[in-house]
C-alpha cells in the first residue's frame, strides 16, 4: 500500500439535498497535503471552498469520499482541527482570556490549572493580545478579534490548522498586520495550515502551495501551483523576487481568463 | 484661516553680542488663544439632565390630575381627586397598618383590617411562590423543546393551546385540584406565567447563532458543557424576555384570582371597597397595582441585564 500523505482527501464528493433535488457542490475532490506545508484555497465567490474545509473540519460529511488524517479517518468534528472563522465566532459573554482558556482546557489534559493559564497567556502573547486579555469580544476592534481567534485556534496545539477567510473581513492594513503575525506564527511553529482567502497576494504571501478551485457546481481542482518563495518570508524581502511575480500571475491567470468569475461571465 | 504676518527676525549686530533681542511681538500675540467657551458647572449639567428626564412626566401626570378632576365634578359617579383624597386619605397614608416589621420581615396581623401594603406583601408573597416555580420549570421546559426536536413536535402543540387559555379559566380547574384557596392561587399564577417563560426560553436555545453551535463542535464539548458554556449564556437574553412577560401576568392573574376568592390580598382589596361602595379606595388600589407590576418589571430587567454582563 502506498503511503499517504499527512492530510489525504480522497474522492470527496460533496452533495446537499435542496428542494430541487441535489445540489452537487464538490465532485471527487482529490488533495494530499503534507505535514507542515502552508495551503492557499482559491476560487471564485461560491464555488465550495468553505464546503471543503468544512469537511475536513467534520463540520459536514462528504457524500462520497475519504478524508485521513495522520492515517485516521475524520468523521466528526475535533480539536486536533482548529477553525478559524471568518467572523472570529468568539463567545461573547466571555473574556478575551476565556475564550482561548475554554479550548485550551479541551485540549490541554493533564495540565494543571497553572500550567493552563501560562499557556494560554503564552498564545495571546504570540498574537500581541495580552494587552486584552481581560476586555469581552465586543470591547476590542475586528482585527483584535481575528488574533485572538489565531490564538485560540494555535492554543489548541491541532494537528492541522484550518483557516476560512479569516482576514475577508478586514481593512488593507489590518489585513497586512495580520498577515505578518501569520507568517511569524508559520515560521516559528510549522503548522500544516488549510486556509481560504479571496485574494491573490494573500495566498501567494503565505503559501507554500496554492490550490486553485473551478468554478461550481460540482467543483474540482482546477489548478495546484507550489510557491518556491524561501522561509521565513518577510513581505518586503518577497515582493519582489521572480517568483513571487511568477506564481501571482499564475493563479490571476486562473481566477481571471480560464475559470472568470461566473457572475461576470453571465 | 488666514496666514500669519512673517515674523522679522533682525540679524543681531555682531558688535553688540550681549544685547537681548526682543521676542518677536507678532509671536507673542500668536500664542493668545481665543477664550474658551465657559464650561458649564457639572453640578448643573447633572441638573439639567434630571430636568429632562423627570419634567416630562412630571407634566404629564400634572395634566392628567387636572383633566380626571375636570371631567368628574364633584357629583360624578366617579370621584375626582379631591374626593379620593378626602374619602381615602387613611387608606393612602397608613398603607401597612397591622404590620409589625421584625428586621425586614413583616408580620402581618390576623384578620380584614389591615393596611392596603399588607394586602400588597400577602399578594407578593403569592405571586413570588408560583412565579419562582413556573420560572424553573419553564426554562427547563424550554430548554428541552428548544434543544430536542422530537421533544418540540410533541409538546409545542400543546403548549400552543394551552397558552391561549385566560387564567381565570383554570381557576374552577384549580380549585377542583387543590381543594383550597391558597394553593389553587398559587397553581393559577403558576398557570399563567409559564407560557411566555416557555415559549421565549425555547426561541432562545433555537436561535442559538450557527458559530456558537460550530464552536463547540469543533472544541468537542460534551453535553453538559455545550449547555453550562454556550446554551445557557447564549439565550439569557430570550430568557429574560419571557421572565419579564411571565411577571407581568402573573401579577395580572392574582388580583384576579384574590378578586374571585375573597380573603386578603390586594384582589380581595379591591372587591372589599367596591362591594362597600368605596370607589376612592379601589382607585388607590389600582395605583397601587401599578406602581407594583412596574417595580416587579423593572426588577427582572434589571437581574437580566446583570446576569449578561457577568
Ligand atoms: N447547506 C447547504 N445547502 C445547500 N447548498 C449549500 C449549502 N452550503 C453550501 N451550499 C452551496 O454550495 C456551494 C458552495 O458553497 P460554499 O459556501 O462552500 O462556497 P465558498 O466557495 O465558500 O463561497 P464564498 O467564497 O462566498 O465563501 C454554493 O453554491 C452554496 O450555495
Ligand atoms: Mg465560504
């Protein structure tokens, strides 16, 4: 038997019945990731992307299809596959501290109380949001959020990192900020990262691989581009380099000539 | 704004080393800021803002004792406020007549002749009883539908039905059940007061946003931590929405219940001075009331409220 890849999806198929019978959103999807390898997801508004990391978040079942992980079959939703929502979804009757405190006590067992709270003081320091630690979500600004969203995702110590436009709702600058944290979080904790995002930089930035979705119904992947980009990146150092150049125009070719964005097509 | 002349600066003789050149006047004259605008005493702001917020319904209530002893003269079936005042005055001024306080525990006297506050506390008491019951009861019951599908197929219907039912149409049906006056009031409140308890609790737990819910799938809660970490915080709001319709009935439904059962409590109040003739006692008894459902409102809210922020 062949050896599989640290994250393996293997012929995922994914239908939701509707009242006009079922809607076919992704069609025998096949993607091996490797441990520790940082994957963009692109594609256009609607074309399944959240449908897929949705699924390897057991968040939904595929219909068809296998999904492994570390050679374990995902079936329900887990810790060992943190979420990081593109609306933040912290709790809000609980602190800034609480919220990380509440996934790092269902991850951290064995740990003293002591040993917890370190650590989650640890994780908010590496998001610059110890600041905070005590203010409620509503208190603090939509970036401000998304970090301690990262920092609840990273306390949970998962084994892959699931990320679905976590910065789409954020300002040029905030995002910019956020995208540094990122890749200062990337290069001190190789994560296997599965993020989403709309935007070309951003997944050029912080990819090692961008992984480029036809258009749905019925989506597949269309186009799987690796970034020869070094680590650790820094934007400034990057932007400019042939490669950066080279691999930006690849998925913009993609997204723009050969799968255009369907509502424009119309 | 205007530009400011240029400031001449004199290049200093170089002989004279040691004189001090004036400090340009036109610099000086820059640095005078227009005067501030006299802030106002906070004490006076304090005022104001308690002005604004008392005066209206100080008029209001100005112009509706105006209007009630202009429209009932002093031969009107109805009496003015003169006459209430005149016939009532004991009534208002000794509301806890027979009460002897022990600390903050009131001990009322045996027997009719007590204070309208008295009547009040006996209502209260009841009121207290059956709404603590139908609010555990109903948030539980409302925690079940709102989580269990099969559980709301089952009971909604009912609940439906049951809800539309005036509380005095269960009176008989109390009665009949407990044999007495006491527990039956009890059982009415009760009675009335768990639907918008029910109904709202449920809403709330249905309406628990799709991200709480994704949340804690993810973190892999266990049941009893879904519900103490996310069900129960998440639908505090909703909670208290149906505890505070839920008081107000039920303090509709005990002067109706004392009404029909006679004995004490501001029900019995009110049917005592009406079956006396004393129209200016039922008066006071309806501010009373008033006064009463208000506090009672305003005191849920105000758990609620601190209840979600903790
Ligand atoms: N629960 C569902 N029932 C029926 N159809 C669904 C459901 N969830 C998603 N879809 C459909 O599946 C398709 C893919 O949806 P998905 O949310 O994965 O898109 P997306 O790529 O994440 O889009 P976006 O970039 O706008 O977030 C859409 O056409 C959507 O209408
Ligand atoms: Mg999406």
């Amino acid at each position: 038997m062949k050896q599989r890849s640290y994250l393996a999806l293997e012929g995922v198929t994914v239908e939701f019945p509707t009242k006009a019978g079922k809607f076919c959103a992704l069609d025998h999807i096949d993607l091996n990731i490797e441990k520790g390898q940082f994957v963009a997801l692109i594609g256009h508004s609607g074309c399944g992307k959240s449908t897929l990391l949705n699924a390897v978040a057991g968040l939904n079942k595929p219909t068809k299809g296998v999904i492994f992980l570390d050679g374990e079959v995902v079936d329900r939703p887990g810790p060992d596959r943190a979420v990081v929502f593109q609306d933040h979804s912290l709790l809000p009757w609980l602190t800034v501290e609480e919220n990380v405190a509440l996934a790092v006590s269902k991850t951290a067992q064995g740990k003293s109380k002591a040993e917890q709270k370190d650590w989650v003081m640890h994780n908010l320091e590496l998001v610059q949001m110890t600041h905070a630690a005590t203010k409620r979500p509503a208190e603090i600004s939509g970036g401000m959020k998304q970090r301690v969203g990262i920092a609840r995702a990273i306390a949970m110590q998962p084994r892959v990192l699931l990320m679905d436009e976590p910065f789409g709702a954020l300002d040029a600058l905030t995002r910019a900020a956020l995208q540094d944290v990122v890749m200062e979080l990337q290069a001190r904790l190789n994560n296997t990262v599965m993020m989403i995002t709309h935007d070309v930089d951003e997944a050029v930035l912080l990819a090692d691989r961008v992984v480029m979705m036809t258009n749905g119904p019925a989506a597949r992947i269309g186009e799987d581009l690796m970034v020869d980009l070094p680590r650790p990146r820094q934007r400034l150092s990057v932007i400019d380099l042939p490669a950066y150049g080279a691999a930006r125009s690849g998925v913009i070719h993609f997204l723009h000539e050969r799968y255009r964005n369907p509502a424009q097509a119309a | 704004m205007a530009s400011l002349p240029e400031t001449q600066i004199t290049p200093a003789p170089v002989a004279a080393a040691a004189v001090i050149l004036p400090y340009p006047e036109t610099a000086i004259a820059r640095r005078f800021f227009p005067p501030m605008p006299q802030a106002t005493h906070p004490l006076l702001v304090k005022l104001q803002g308690f002005a604004s917020t008392v005066l209206p319904t100080a008029f209001m209530l100005a112009f509706l004792l105006a209007f009630w002893s202009l429209a009932c003269g002093p031969d009107s079936a109805l009496p003015g406020p003169a006459k209430v005042w005149e016939e009532s005055h004991e009534v208002i001024l000794h509301p806890f007549k027979g009460v002897e306080f022990h600390g903050l525990v009131p001990d009322i006297q045996d027997g009719g002749d007590v204070g309208i506050g008295a009547h009040i506390m006996k209502s209260l008491a009841r009121v207290l009883k059956g709404y603590a019951l139908s609010a555990v009861i109903g948030v539980a019951l409302g925690m079940l539908v709102g989580t269990n599908k099969y559980a709301f197929r089952a009971l909604d219907p009912l609940f439906q039905v049951l809800r539309t039912v005036p509380p005095l149409a269960w009176l008989p049906i109390s009665l009949a059940i407990f044999q007495q006056a006491g527990p039956s009031a009890i059982f009415l409140i009760f009675i009335t007061a768990i639907w918008p308890i029910i109904m709202n609790t449920a809403v709330g737990v249905q309406n628990i946003p799709v991200q709480y819910r994704n949340v804690a799938k993810v973190l892999a809660l266990n049941p009893a931590e879904y519900f103490l970490r996310i069900v129960l915080p998440a639908c505090v709001p909703h909670m208290f929405t149906g505890l505070r319709i839920g008081v107000g009935m039920s303090w509709l439904a005990i002067v109706a219940a004392e009404m029909v059962q006679g004995g004490t409590g501001i029900g019995f109040f009110i049917w005592d001075s009406y079956n006396s003739s004393l129209l200016s006692d039922t008066i006071v008894a309806l501010v009373w009331i008033g006064m009463v459902g208000f506090a009672l409102d305003r005191i849920v809210g105000l758990i609620g409220r601190l209840i979600a922020r903790s």
